[in-house]
C-alpha cells in the first residue's frame, strides 16, 4: 500500500499521498466472512451480531443549545442491547459557548453515561481533541453538534470498526432545513436520511470554485459524482483528483469512525487552522498518509441540521477557508514524525 519504512519515515506527507491507494477489497472479503455480508451493503446487519468494544462519542458544541440537545436524543434512540449501550459514552466538549448549553443538556436525562466539560473557546480541533484526552473507548465516532443519527448509526459503524483494521468509516448526511423549535417533532417522525443527497454523491461544480479552491490546476465545472467515478472510493487513491476534491478532502468529521489509536498515532485533529475548513481534510491526509483506508458507510447516515454561517457571513468564511488552505499547503510538506513532534 505505501512505500518501504525507511523512505515512509523521511517522505513527506504530501509524497505519501501519491503513492498510498485506497483499494480495501482484501477488507471487503475480510468484512463478508465475519458478517455473510457485502461491506457496501445498503441494508443493516442483522441483531445478532453484538459489538463488544468501549465507545466513545465526541461532540465539539458552540452557541449549538437548539440542536446538539437533538443530537444527543438520536443517540439515546439508537437500537443498542443493554450490554452496547453500557459500553457507550458521549463526550460533549462546550468550547465556550455564551448561550444555555450547559443548561440544556444537563436538564435531560439519558441512557448512556454522558460526559459535559466547558473549556475556553479554543476552536472545533481543540474541543475535539479535548473530547479525545478523557475519553476511555477504544473506538470513537466524531459527530458535529448540529446532526440528527439515523437510529442504526453507532452499531453499523461499530461493527465495521471493530472488524477492520487500518480503516476509518465515513459516513453521508442529508441537509435539513428546520426550525430549532421544530427539531424533536422531526427526530420523532424521520425515517432514514437520503444519504445520496450528500455531495459525495453528486455536485456541481461552478466557475467561482476555481478562486477559492486549494487545487491550481485547471477545473472542469461539472457535475462529479464522486461514489460513483471512484469506485466506491477505491480508485481514489494516488493523489487522485475529481473536479476539485482529493481522498483527503472527504473525510468529513462530522459524523466519522475510527479507532482510536488510529487517531493518536496522527497526532490529533492540528491546531494551526482557525475558522472555517481544512482541519478535518488534513486529519484524513495524515490517517491516508499513515496508511489507513477511507471506506463509505452505505447503510446509515445522518440528517444534518443546515444553519447560518458560523463565521458570520459567506465572505468571512472564504476568508477564513483560504487562510486554512495555505496552512494545509504548508504542513503536508511536513513528515508525520514533524507533525506528531509539532504538536507534543
């Protein structure tokens, strides 16, 4: 999959990238005979198969009182035997919210032992990686304060996780737009998210993306469907592009698995990105880049809560998205051990 250990000790993070593919078909055979099931199978593994791992689930939460409350109850809600449930904590990490967040969430009650510590604002990497410091799972899954889990959510990436090794799980969303009032009438009455209206699937590309993407080269506007033009993500490797998106540039952590020394052994989510974008595409360059596999997760997704830009305005997190794209530029030319040492 990668190159020789001496050269991948000395090899930057971006000249792993070209050389490190993304074909996980040995783990699919791996995944059907632990399961009798395909690993990109749409439909849910059957009750018997029981996850028996510690897990923890992070939350950075921000002025996010209307919706991470809705998060919260979807966990609640998820199918789990009493012994799966036992091994879940959810972690909340208040990154100096102003609103009533601490008021909500300690107000409810809920069936897996829940975790709330408040921190000064230092940002979503911060927050997360303080979620990570005291947590106790084996296995963590990094949601966003603002999505609603399709109730299968935790066993389906669970049991990938548990099965598979060198593998992080990357789930879909739908988009929602709902009124804060109106969240736990939707939780109440939603079936499955349509996770193919994720972009993943399918996007457009516009002229406009050309001044504010990272990629220089020239960008074909189109429509790119991702799943699809890669195989699944498969043939995503090798520093292969489409439109405008890389390997690295999916692995979205709003709703994402992954062991966790899978994430110690890259340092954690980097502190040089503030504002908007490209903290969590350069966790997936250095989990790519240390050699895991990037694989979909067909069988459930979440519901995504659309709300107003948290930089302020559309121009504000522009700004702030190129910034990050330089930091991006500049630490992939680091090697892992640079990362790693940068931030201890």
């Amino acid at each position: 999959m990668s190159l020789t250990n001496t050269v991948y000790k000395e090899a930057s993070i971006a000249d792993l990238l070209l050389t490190t593919d993304n074909n996980y078909c040995l783990l699919e055979k791996k995944y059907f005979s632990r399961y009798n099931k395909q690993l990109l199978s749409k439909q849910v593994l059957p009750n018997k198969y029981r996850f028996s791992t510690k897990i923890s689930i992070i939350i950075p939460s921000y002025n996010s009182s209307d919706t991470v409350v809705g998060t919260l109850l979807t966990i609640d809600n998820q199918i789990l035997s009493d012994t799966e449930r036992d091994l879940l904590e959810v972690i909340v990490v208040d990154d100096g919210s102003t609103d009533d967040t601490d008021q909500k969430i300690i107000q409810q009650k809920y069936k897996f032992e829940l975790k709330y510590i408040k921190q000064p604002n230092a940002g979503r990497s911060a927050a997360r990686n303080s979620g990570v410091q005291i947590s106790t799972g084996d296995i963590l899954i990094f949601l966003d304060s603002d999505v609603l889990l399709e109730k299968h959510f935790v066993r389906e990436s669970v049991l990938r996780c548990e099965a598979l090794h060198d593998s992080v799980f990357l789930s879909f969303k739908e988009n929602v737009y709902i009124d804060s009032s109106k969240i736990f009438n939707f939780i109440e009455h939603a079936d499955r998210p349509n996770i193919e209206k994720d972009f993943r699937f399918s996007k457009a590309i516009t002229p406009q993306w050309k001044r504010i993407h990272r990629l220089n080269t020239p960008i074909e506007t189109r429509t790119v469907r991702l799943m699809k033009e890669s195989n699944n993500l498969k043939d995503f490797g090798n520093g292969n592009v489409l439109g405008v998106w890389d390997l690295p540039s999916i692995a979205l952590t709003c709703s994402i698995t992954m062991k966790k020394k899978t994430f110690l052994n890259t340092g954690g989510f980097n502190l040089a990105f503030e504002g908007w974008g490209m903290e969590d595409t350069f966790l997936g360059a250095c989990l790519i880049a240390n050699g895991n596999y990037i694989i979909p997760v067909y069988s459930t997704g979440v519901f995504h809560i659309k709300h107003d830009y948290r930089s302020g305005n559309e121009v504000n997190q522009i700004n702030e998205f190129n910034k990050n794209v330089n930091i991006y530029n500049k630490l992939i030319k680091k090697t892992l051990k640079e990362i790693s040492s940068d931030l201890h």
